[in-house]
C-alpha cells in the first residue's frame, strides 16, 4: 500500500515545473487595483455616473461587511477546528488583499 501511495505523486521534476506555476497564479499583484476603489475625472463629472459609482461602492462595502460577519460567526460550519482561515476569496478589498 506505501508503494501505490508513493506512485501516485508527482516526480520532483514534475514538482518544479508546477509550484512556480501555482505561486504565480495565487499571488497579488503589488500595483493591483481594486472594483469601486478607483475613479476617473470624467466619470466624476457626470451626475449619473457619479451616482451609479456610489451605489456600486455602497454595495461593495455591504458585501464586504456580510463576508467579515460570517468569518466570525462561529456556528458556521467551516468556523471550527484546526487551522481556521477565513474567506477572502470574493471579498470586496480596498488595498490589501488579506484585508
């Protein structure tokens, strides 16, 4: 059963052509810009825009405020047991991705 364990992983070889790939691909950018963080001169100039960003940005910040509720609710079920991360995945950040 060791053996056929051992087989089924990856050779070292196959091991450092993928990691760099996964690094990469997981990372942020530094200079990465967020949804609703940034805004253009023009579209400060138009009423309708303007409003439609703050809309856009109020929403960001509600869905923000729900993912960081349930991240401390501890009766959720993935709120429990050993090595505790908490969702990032889709939450709305403003900076730092880890935020």
């Amino acid at each position: 059963p060791v053996r056929v364990l051992l087989d089924t992983f990856p050779s070292q070889y196959q091991t450092t052509l993928i990691l760099p790939a996964l690094n990469l691909l997981s990372s942020h950018s530094p200079s990465e810009e967020y949804m609703g963080t940034h805004t253009e001169a023009a579209w400060m100039a138009n009423r309708e825009v303007r409003a439609a960003f703050g809309r856009f940005n109020e929403r960001m910040m509600r869905i923000a405020e729900t993912i960081d509720r349930r991240n401390r609710d501890p009766e959720r079920r993935n709120r429990w047991g050993p090595g505790v991360v908490p969702y990032v995945l889709l939450k709305p950040c403003y900076g730092d991705p880890k935020d």
